[in-house]
C-alpha cells in the first residue's frame, strides 16, 4: 500500500507539468493596425532676400547669387517646391522703377531648375520627391540698359503642394 501514495503523487506531478506545459505551448496572435499621418513640415534659410546688381556698362549684365538650405519632412513620395517671388518691381539706378531689366535664374543643385524671373507671380526654381535636406545655389543674372546699382526685394518659398 505504500506505493499507492508514492503513485498518487507521481500521477500528479505528471498532471502538473503536463497542464503547464500545455498553457506554455499555447500561443497568443493577434493583428494590430497602425495608422501614422506624417505632418508636412519644411524649413528655408537663405542667404539674403534682397539681390543687388552692379550693371557696369549699359546693355551689359550683372549677376548675383543666393545660397539656400531647405529641410523638408512630408509623407513618403511627397513632393516639395521652392519658388521665388518678386516683392516689387526692380529698383533700378536712383532707386527709380525700370521696366527695361530682365532677369533670369539657374541653379546649381538637385532638382534646381533656370528659368526667368517672372515679375508678377512666383516662378518655381526647385522640385523634390520625399523628405530631406538639400542645398544649393541659385544665380540671378539681369540685363539693363542703364549701367548703376539695381536691387530686387525676394520671397522664397517652401511648400508641399
């Protein structure tokens, strides 16, 4: 009779384990779904905003350079723009409005684009895909009839369309 009781106990240990080993075998799975919404955020820094223009002769060109960086964090495959926009006419020789300028623009980094300056809407300089920071340069180059100093106020900007 006494291996009845060392039985007994044998039997259930053997239970014991064979219950937690069946809980540790067993496996929880579940889904979870995530749904991230990416603000658009962009930064510019430019070297200057007003370009000045040294004409030496009349008919002759002058050229000026801005440089910039533009940081931009957007969804993926999004796209940036940068463009320029004239604040007001250019102020020629004598701080006196000429409309006999013409003014255009070339890049020098990815994605940056030449053009002319258009004096009464933005003109797009650069575009992007997705997020980033870039660099460049971009040089403004003017032609007028009258040799003295011109100067043309700028607006840059940085957008996610």
């Amino acid at each position: 009779m006494r291996t009845l009781p060392a039985i007994s106990a044998c039997l259930a240990v053997v239970l014991t384990l064979a219950v937690s080993q069946a809980h540790a075998a067993e496996t929880a799975t579940s889904s979870v779904s995530v749904n991230v919404q990416i603000a658009s955020r962009t930064s510019l820094k430019v070297s200057t905003d007003v370009i000045r223009f040294e004409v030496l002769e009349p008919g002759d060109a002058a050229g000026a350079s801005v440089d910039f960086t533009a940081g931009a964090r957007v969804p993926s495959g999004a796209g940036v723009v940068l463009t320029i926009e004239p604040l007001r006419h250019v102020d020629g020789p004598g701080g006196a409005a000429d409309v006999e300028t013409s003014i255009t623009f070339d890049g020098d980094g990815e994605g940056l684009v030449g053009g002319r300056l258009d004096p009464e809407r933005p003109t797009v300089a650069g575009r992007w895909q997705g997020s980033g920071l870039r660099q460049g340069r971009l040089f403004f180059t003017i032609r007028a009839n009258a040799a003295g100093t011109y100067m043309l106020p700028l607006q840059f900007v940085l957008s996610t369309p």
